[in-house]
C-alpha cells in the first residue's frame, strides 16, 4: 500500500501496522523518544502494534531531540 511518511510517499507492506513502519525508520525494534500521528491524530505508543494505516493514510513520526 501507499503511504505518505514524514511527508515521502512510502509503499508499506498491506499488514503493516504503525510499530512497523516506526521500526522501518528507526531502524531498531523498540525506539524511544517517539511519537506517531496518524492523519493527524496522535497514535499512543500502547496502540501501535495493533493500528494498522489503510492505503493513502499520512503518517508523521517525531523524534525528541535534545538541545537548546
């Protein structure tokens, strides 16, 4: 399926849930410091395994960066 990642078209597995495509960018199985929206609305952590986007969805994922 089609995807808009951090606002880059992505194809995505059609299974793949927001924990997968959160572990696609981190690159590591249980990132930290992150936050995911869903079409804009916030996806808790809690739901991730078990949210699964559908063709066309917009996915944002944020990272908390340190500094000042």
């Amino acid at each position: 399926m089609q995807l808009v990642v951090n606002a880059v078209a992505a194809d995505v597995d059609d299974t793949a849930t927001v924990a997968d495509v959160v572990r696609g960018l981190a690159g590591v199985e249980d990132p930290r410091g992150v936050a995911v929206a869903l079409n804009g609305s916030v996806v808790p952590r809690a739901n991730w395994a078990e949210t699964r986007p559908v063709d066309g969805d917009t996915i944002d994922v944020l990272t908390a960066v340190q500094g000042g």
